[in-house]
C-alpha cells in the first residue's frame, strides 16, 4: 500500500513538472521573434498596376535553421517576400525581408488583413507580421508618370538642395490627392508645395498647397515606396509646379526618378529641376536648372 502512495505521488509530481514545464516553454517560445515594424499598413490605388514595397526586419532570441516565411492566403495574392526562404538565422541578428505589394487585377475597394508566418522547418513560430493592405475606391491618374518600387536614379531632398517638377493642364482637373514616389528611413519630414510659379518672383500668393510628410521607410537609395499627398481642390488650364525641400541633411533619402511618362488627355508632364547649389528660405523662390538625367521626370501622379 505505501509503495502504490509513493507511487502515485511520483506520477503526479510528475505530470505537475510537466504542466509546469510545458507552460514555461510556451511563455519562452512567445518570446522568440521580434519583428520590426509589427505591423505594416499599405495603400494602393485600385489602377492597372499600383504597387508598394516595404521593408521589415526580424530577430529570433536562438539560431534557427531552415526559415521559411508564409503570407495567409487571405494576403498571398497581394504580397510577396524577398526573400521568403532563409537557410540559417543567428540569434539576436536583425534579418531584413521586403515586401513587395501589387493590386490583384479586379480587386474590389476595402480593406485587406491578414499576417506573415515564420516556419522553422515544420515548427511555425510565435508572433507574426500583421499587414493590412487598404484598397483605395475611386483613384484615377489623369496625369503623370509610372512609380517605379526601383528606379535607376533618385535625387535628395536635403537642406542644400530642392527639387521641383512640372506639370500643365490643357483641362480643368478635380484633384483628390498627389502621389510621390520617395525613398528615405521614415524618419525625416519634407515639405510639399503645389504652386503655378517658379524661381524669382514667386510668392506666397501662388502657393495653392503646403504640406508636410514623412520619408517612407524604404532603406533610402534607389527603392522606392510611394507617399500620398491628399487633397481637395480643382486645378483650371495653366502651368504647375510640385516642389519638395526639407531641412534634413541625408542625401540617401529623395525622389525617385521615373521610368516612363503615362499617357493623359488633360494635360503634360514637365522637366525635372533642382535649385542647387542655391538656397532660399522660401524654396519656390529659388533659381532652379533642369536635371539633364535622361530618364524621365520625377516619380509623380496626379490623381483625380
């Protein structure tokens, strides 16, 4: 009789250890990637081609082999990862992916959730990357160029330097936002202008628009990410101007020059000019020069 206690006792010591021991995994594994941003918030227009790239790190707490990272379906028609397999991960080492978005042909306005597995081998891992991709109703490009995720040139938005871009409307046009393609570290601010003059002369009386926006995080250089710029006015026939300056004094974060002019019925797209080396505290204001690149204006949109 005493050894069947004894024995009872062991086995429900036993099998307490290992309720103890199972929920202590459990607690460390929720531990085990960190990812960064956790999570990423993407909009894309619902036109032929709108797409996005964002880039996002993870970090796991232990050497892992044989990563592979896994969009929900919910999501899988709309990202891609780059790279989306990994053979060996240190412990405490940040690994950078990018995700590269794209608008599925006949997707319907809303919005679009879902996250990013991380397997190690058939084990999948505990916290993931959440995504929530906003399909945008209504947006129609009525001028300007394609918004290249990477571009063969950008050229910097810093204290020393400020770009403008041109543009001119031979039809009225209802404006519901300005779409840039930047790169940067989404740490930055720089300041947007629309106005109908440029260089010496201009004045606050032509600035139809001034606003501020953050450089994407893209990891600066040539990889583009688009910043949308909304607004709520009409433009009549004339000639435009978008000019960008900004305070900071990294020259890996600019605008993304364009591949290609699309095609519009209301209106052309101008040169790409920059006012360097001159400054003014009023950068419209500025002495600007044509930037002789060869491939094309500034990354922009016009969207009706």
């Amino acid at each position: 009789m005493e050894i069947l206690m004894i024995k009872r006792c062991l086995v429900a010591i036993t099998f307490f250890l290992t309720i103890v021991m199972s929920n202590s995994s459990a607690v460390i594994a929720t531990e085990k990637i960190e990812w960064t941003p956790n999570e990423i918030e993407v909009a894309l227009g619902n036109e032929q081609g709108s797409s996005d790239t964002v880039l996002a790190s993870f970090t796991s707490d232990r050497a892992l082999n044989h990563i592979t990272l896994e969009v929900v379906p919910a999501l899988s028609a709309f990202v891609t990862m780059d790279p989306a397999a990994i053979q060996n991960v240190q412990a405490g080492v940040p690994h950078v992916v990018a995700l590269h978005f794209s608008l599925p042909p006949g997707t319907e306005p809303g919005d679009y959730e879902g996250v990013v597995h991380v397997r190690s081998g058939s084990q999948t891992l505990p916290r993931t990357l959440k995504i929530k991709v906003t399909v945008e109703a209504g947006s129609n490009v009525v001028l300007g160029t394609d918004l290249p995720t990477n571009s063969f040139a950008e050229l910097a938005v810093i204290s020393s330097q400020s770009l403008a871009q041109g543009f001119s409307l031979t039809s009225p046009v209802n404006v519901s936002a300005i779409k840039l393609q930047m790169s940067g570290f989404g740490v930055d601010q720089f300041t947007v202008w629309l106005t109908n003059s440029l260089g010496p002369g201009t004045t606050q009386a032509n600035v139809l628009l001034q606003t501020s926006a953050t450089f994407p995080d893209t990891g600066g250089g040539l990889n583009g990410s688009t910043v949308s710029i909304p607004v709520n006015f009409s433009l009549p026939p004339g000639n435009y101007f978008i000019v960008l300056s900004s305070d900071q004094p990294a020259v890996s974060q600019g605008w993304l020059v364009s591949t290609m002019t699309l095609p519009s019925t209301v209106g052309t797209v101008g040169v790409f000019q920059s006012n360097f080396p001159t400054f003014t505290s009023f950068p419209p204001a500025s002495e600007f020069f044509p930037i002789g690149l060869g491939g094309g204006p500034a990354a922009f949109q016009i969207i009706e």
